[in-house]
C-alpha cells in the first residue's frame, strides 16, 4: 500500500493502535505511538500525534493520559467491561447447540473487543473442557433462516433427528420433513429451541435447533400469528420442564418456607404465593405436566406436595410407585 495512501487512513491506525495495545493498565508513550504508527508505513511528527488524540476524543473516544510510571495514553472506557466480556464468553462456553469450532471463533471474536493486554486475562479463564457440544455445522445457518421466514411470514420445513442406541442421529417421522410456522425462538438450559406452530397437528411445539437439518423457507404464509403475537416467552419456561410437552395445568402446590427460594428461582419473582400457615406457603403456576416437571417435584422431597387438582395428585402418586418398582429387590 503506498505511503501516501497510508498517511490518509493515519488516524484510523492511530484508532486501532489505541484499541488494541492500550488499556488502563498500559498507557502507551508517543513515541510508541510513532513506533507502531511507522509499523504500518506512516511518519508522523509528535504534534501531529496530540492533534489526532485530540480529533478522536472529540468524536467521543474516552482517550486519557497518565504521567508517571507507566506514562502515556490509553484507552479508558470501551464498549464491553471485563467482567462483561467474561460473562458472554462463560455463555458461549457452555452452549451445548454450537460447536466446539463455533465456540472458539466466537470467543476470539469476543477477546478481540478489549486490549490484548486484557485478552490474556480473558485466555486464563477460558476453561480447558468445553463440556458436551454439538456436532451440527448447520447452526448458525438454522437461525439466520429462520428469522428470515419469521420476517418474511412465511413457514419452514426442515429434518427433525434423534439419538438412537446405537450412538447416531436418525431422522424423525420416518424420514418425513417436518412443516412449521415459526413463533419464537427460545434458549432454554442451554439449548436453543424454534417455537413454532405444526402444521400437520395444529398445536405449539418446540424443536431444538441443533437437531434441524436442511431448514428452508416455504412459500406458504406462517400460521398461529395471533398465538405468538402476545406469547409470554418467560411464562412458558418457567412452566415447562426440561423443554418436555405437556398439558398446561392450574396447579397448587405447598412447599417449606425454607424452599421460597428455589420456587421464586425457578417461577420467577411475581410468581403466585400465599402463606399456608407459619412453617409453609402455596404456590398457584401454570405448568405443563410431564415426567420431567415430577422429576424436578420429587429432588425437593417431602417437603413439596402437590395439593391441587387431585387428578394430577394421583398423577404423581402413579409416578412414584411405578419408580419404586424398580428398587423393591
């Protein structure tokens, strides 16, 4: 690239330079500014340097400088803090719907936001076992389509895939491509899920994205628009187990007081509960009864009890004794 060329893109190598080399804990002098200016080819004077400095503070970067040891200028405030950076970067970890090659590129993509200096910091926190990822490449190709079929109003048909015994991915519905007019999509313990509307059966279901094949886009217009329209995103995980279907209930059900912590988690703040007497309350949910939502009932023992509707009582009492079945030798 020609010198003169180089010089007209000064301040933006200037930018650069600030971004990625500086931070508060390393100021960098204006002579190394220079330095590293020449490293792409540009000559400048130290008055030329203050000048520029100044332009960038003025378009709104927060430029401060430091006398003393270490003296020079750095870059003060960013987009992303630390901490924040972290915290994406623990999220992108342990998302099981991408892959271990996603994961890394999008971790450097996030390390790339703040100073290389900090970077290192970010890299000795990276953790050597990524936990159990995806093997489907089609990922980030799923979403984009989908959010182009909900902008386009138009429904998507795809290959549903299962595990089967033997260790492989199998399609579902005997091969069949499933036809859905997408709603929401939804990242529920650590899986991310189209909810969408079936078109065969007419009823909401939800579809882990990882286990889409070959989604595209078809010409007819989505259904269930009125469904989605006003849909709770919040309400129905908190009332849905595990991501497992099911019939949404009215349920009452009476926990410890020592347990308002873990309903509150897990239903949310302006969840229904009223005291039962001194030692326990009742909660009063929409949830859709599955085996998962029993599973998660019978880890808080004796001290949870379903009170309401009695059908669902003998619902669990069923599930229970049908799980004993297997330990009475």
């Amino acid at each position: 690239m020609p010198r003169s060329f180089n010089q007209k893109l000064k301040i933006l190598f200037l930018m650069k330079i600030l971004q990625e080399k500086t931070d508060p804990e390393h100021p960098m002098p204006v002579k190394d500014i220079m330095t590293n200016l020449e490293g792409y080819g540009i000559s400048v004077e130290r008055k030329t340097v203050y000048d520029d400095i100044e332009t960038l503070r003025t378009f709104g970067m927060k430029i401060k400088s430091r006398r003393g040891k270490p003296a020079g200028y750095y870059l003060a405030e960013r987009m992303f803090r630390l901490p924040e950076l972290k915290f994406l970067m623990d999220a992108v970890q342990s998302s099981k719907f991408i892959t271990e090659k996603q994961s890394g590129s999008l971790i450097k993509k996030l390390e790339s936001l703040t100073s290389i200096h900090e970077a290192k910091k970010l890299q000795g926190q990276v953790l050597a076992r990524q936990g159990i990822k995806t093997s489907n490449e089609e990922i980030y190709t799923n979403i984009e389509t989908i959010y182009d079929a909900i902008a386009a109003n138009r429904q998507v048909s795809f290959y549903y895939y299962e595990w089967t015994v033997s260790k492989k991915l199998a399609k579902k519905r005997e091969g069949k491509r499933y036809l859905v007019s997408p709603g929401k999509l939804l990242w529920n313990n650590d899986s991310y899920y189209l909810l969408g509307l079936d078109e065969f059966s007419g009823i909401v279901k939800h579809y882990r994205i990882d286990k889409m094949m070959q989604v595209e886009i078809e010409n007819k217009k989505r259904g269930g628009e009125a469904i989605f329209r006003d849909f709770d995103v919040g309400k129905f995980s908190a009332g849905t187990f595990g991501m497992f279907g099911g019939k949404e209930t009215i349920l009452k059900i009476r926990f410890a007081n020592a347990l308002v912590g873990v309903v509150l988690d897990r239903f949310g703040p302006e969840a229904m509960i009223l005291p039962a007497d001194e030692t326990s309350f009742v909660l009063q949910a929409h949830i859709r009864i599955s085996s998962q939502f029993f599973g998660w009932l019978t880890g808080l023992g004796p001290e949870a009890e379903i009170i309401y509707p009695e059908k669902v009582r003998r619902e669990y009492k069923d599930f229970l004794m049908d799980t004993l079945k297997n330990y009475k030798n």
